[in-house]
C-alpha cells in the first residue's frame, strides 16, 4: 500500500509540473483548489483515503457531467488536477499533527520515506 501512495503522489507533483509554461491556467487552478478543499475535508472529517476519494470521485462526476453537455467538453486534465490536488492535500493534512500546549499551540509534520 505504501508503494500504491508513493506513486500516487508522485503523479500528483508531475501532473502539477508538467505545464511547460510553469503557469497553471486559470480553469486548471480552480479544478486544483476544489480538489484540495475536497482532499483536505474529508481527511479532516473522516480519513486520507475518504479525502482522496471525495475529490477524485468528484472530480470524474464533474467531466461525466461535461460528456452529456453541449456547454461543457470533457478534458483529462481537469480531472487529474482536481484528483491530485485531493491527494496532495489528503496526504499533507493527514501528516499535520496540533497538540495544545500551556502556552499555545504545537503543530508537527511528519514525513516517512
């Protein structure tokens, strides 16, 4: 499983760098903000592997909403920002660790490799 969430993080950090103007596009920023409010909501309320979902199952809806639309078109990229900004949110907010302290408030974060 560790090796599944490697590779899925990994293809969230390359489909973000892939634009070779080193600008993501208006519409492609608003598929990665909705993505990581999704990630980051449901691995708050419930845990990283329902955050990861919530946005990428989200996501999919979305452009199976664009197929049937005259209005809309279906594109790849939509999806894969929207699915990895959830990832990379799920994975960063599942690693955030908040221990109230006497005197404020200690936030850790946690990296495993």
């Amino acid at each position: 499983m560790n090796t599944l969430k490697t590779l899925l993080l990994a293809l969230s950090v390359v489909l973000l760098s892939a634009n070779p103007a080193h600008a993501i596009e208006g519409d492609k920023q608003i598929h990665l903000l909705f993505g990581s409010l999704m990630g980051a909501s449901g691995t708050i309320i419930k845990n990283r592997k329902t955050g990861m979902l919530l946005g990428c199952g989200l996501g999919l809806l979305k452009e199976i909403s664009d197929a049937n639309s005259d209005k809309h078109t279906v594109e790849i990229m939509d999806f894969a920002y929207t699915c990895g900004g959830s990832i990379l949110a799920a994975e960063g907010i599942h690693r955030f660790k908040l221990r109230a302290k006497r005197k404020g408030v200690v936030v850790e974060w946690m990296a495993e490799f």
